[in-house]
C-alpha cells in the first residue's frame, strides 16, 4: 500500500502534471467523474494519498475505507482524509458526480484548528453523508461553481473557492454534532486527544518493514510523561476504554485492513503490528474476532 502523491494521481490520470502543483500557496482541482470513467478508465489501487478529497457521488458503489466496506445507493457526499486508505469500487454503470482535491496548505489558517480537527476529516470519523434530492442540488452547485472559478482567469479565484468549500464542509457540519469542532479545553479531554494522535500516527502501515511501536500504556504514559495509571483515568472517563482498548482496537482495524488488502504473510503482517511471534498475533486476533488470521483473510 503506497502512499499516491499529487504527482502520481496526475500522472495517471492524465499523463501530464499541472504548472502549479508545487505552488506555495497549497494545491486545488476540482474534476467531473465522468471524464475518469468509461472502458479506458486506469484501475484504481487501495491507498493512502497525501492529499485531501471530497467526492459528490451518484449511482451505486463501494467505498473500501480503512477496514471497512460501505455501500452507496443514490446521492452521497464522501470526506476522505489521507491519513486513511481507500478506494471506489463501481458496481453500477450509472455512476456520475464530482470530486475535488486539495493540500492542506491549501487552507492554511481557514479552519480553527486545522483540517484533521473537523468532523468529518477526523480519524475514526464516518466519511459517508447520505443526501435527498434538495441537499444534493446545492452541493452540486458548489461544485458547479468551483469548476467555474478554476477556469477563470479572475485573480482571486482560489481566496473565492476557498469559501466554496468551506460552504460545502459546513454545510455538511449542520448535520452533525458540531462538539468535535473545537479542542477540548479539559486536562483529561487534552490528554486523550494526544493520546489518540500518538497512536493514529503510527497509523497506516505501508510496507513490510515498517513496525507499529507504542504497544501499551506504559509506553504511550513515558512518552506522554504521565503516570501510566493517570494515563488511563484520563482516557476512561471521556471514552469509556481503557488505553489497552484503544490500542487493542486499533490494531485489530490495521490488521483486518492489511489481511484483506495485502497479499503479505501471515507472519509479516503481525511483525509489523508488534507481535514478535505470529502465534502472539493468532492468538490476539482470534481473542478480538473469534476467528483466525487466515480465516478472515479468505472469507
């Protein structure tokens, strides 16, 4: 699971690279599907990208995100952070839309708290906001109007898409609860917020070589220089779990999404997770799911 670069997605898709994907400014396109689909279309691979996107999807597909496998029937508009892999599976031939792609330098100081800090661009968030017929024209519009503005020549026309997507995120933020929005202000809520960033980081695993390495809450209580036991008052009273259940769980959703999305061994996949031993994974794994690594993998 390599990571796609800006570079890689235009290289793909159209063989050529924009003049301005290196400006300082951060990078925006916006795209129909359309002109993606059809019986030329370049196959789309599972991975990580090292930018952001949002879809407005019609027609029914599968997003494969994370570990997860969500089916979408109608209109859907899609967040994807890219931190998280994933990609469309199109199980229709009525598939049609838009799509939008940009650099988180792109937003620099728009957004209280950066990007990573909304709702929807959250780790663990659910990306999928199912929309009726109303809800879909005015997000179309948007799209229609950024599609507008990155053909004009108007000068200002990146400070003017800027407030369409920002329209657009809240417009999507109406529908759910707006407390993620802003950090939290309490010492416990602060240090389950690091917490949860320390273990996101390590977050996904991309090669063979790589090693998942904070693996309890001794280890995550030094680096955060913290009492262990302090450590997990302070993220069992916001979440309800334990430290080792968030770890416990994290692990599990990496080790589903490399069981079903890598063809590597058994005994890699658990190294990579921290397992010195692959029984030591069996054994996690079967605890967590009732069933084997192997069991899930070909299911």
């Amino acid at each position: 699971m390599e990571t796609e670069t800006l570079e890689d997605f235009y290289k793909k898709k159209f063989d050529w690279l924009p003049n301005n994907l290196q400006q300082d400014i951060g990078h925006f396109n916006v795209f129909r599907m359309a002109d993606f689909i059809g019986p030329n279309a370049k196959t789309v691979t599972y991975s990580r990208r090292n930018f952001y996107k949002i879809s407005l999807s019609h027609g029914d597909n599968i997003i494969h995100y994370a570990d997860q496998s969500i089916q979408l029937s109608g209109t859907s508009l899609i967040f994807f952070n890219p931190m998280v892999p994933y990609k469309f599976e199109r199980i229709s031939n009525d598939r049609t839309g838009l799509f939008c792609i940009f650099t988180e330098s792109f937003f620099t100081e728009k957004f209280r708290g950066g990007l990573n800090e909304l709702p929807m661009f959250a780790l663990g968030a659910k990306p999928v906001y199912a929309l009726d017929e109303k809800q879909g024209d005015y997000i179309r519009d948007l799209f229609e109007k950024m599609l507008d503005e990155i053909n004009s020549e108007y000068a200002f026309k990146y400070d003017l898409i800027r407030n369409y997507v920002s329209e657009l995120i809240h417009y999507a933020l109406k529908t759910q609860p707006s407390d993620n929005l802003y950090r939290h202000t309490d010492a416990k809520s602060r240090i389950t917020s690091v917490f949860t960033e320390l273990l996101e980081r390590q977050f996904p695993i991309e090669s063979p070589s790589q090693r998942f390495s904070l693996r309890s809450a001794s280890d995550f209580a030094q680096r955060l220089s913290v009492h262990v036991n302090h450590l997990n008052r302070a993220i069992r009273e916001p979440t309800g779990k334990t430290t080792t259940d968030h770890i416990a769980e994290r692990l599990l959703s990496e080790a589903k999404s490399l069981l079903k999305h890598t063809d590597w061994n058994i005994a890699e996949i658990g190294y990579c997770l921290g397992f010195e031993e692959p029984t030591h994974f069996n054994n996690f794994f079967k605890k967590q799911t009732q069933t084997t690594p192997s069991s899930f993998r070909n299911v």
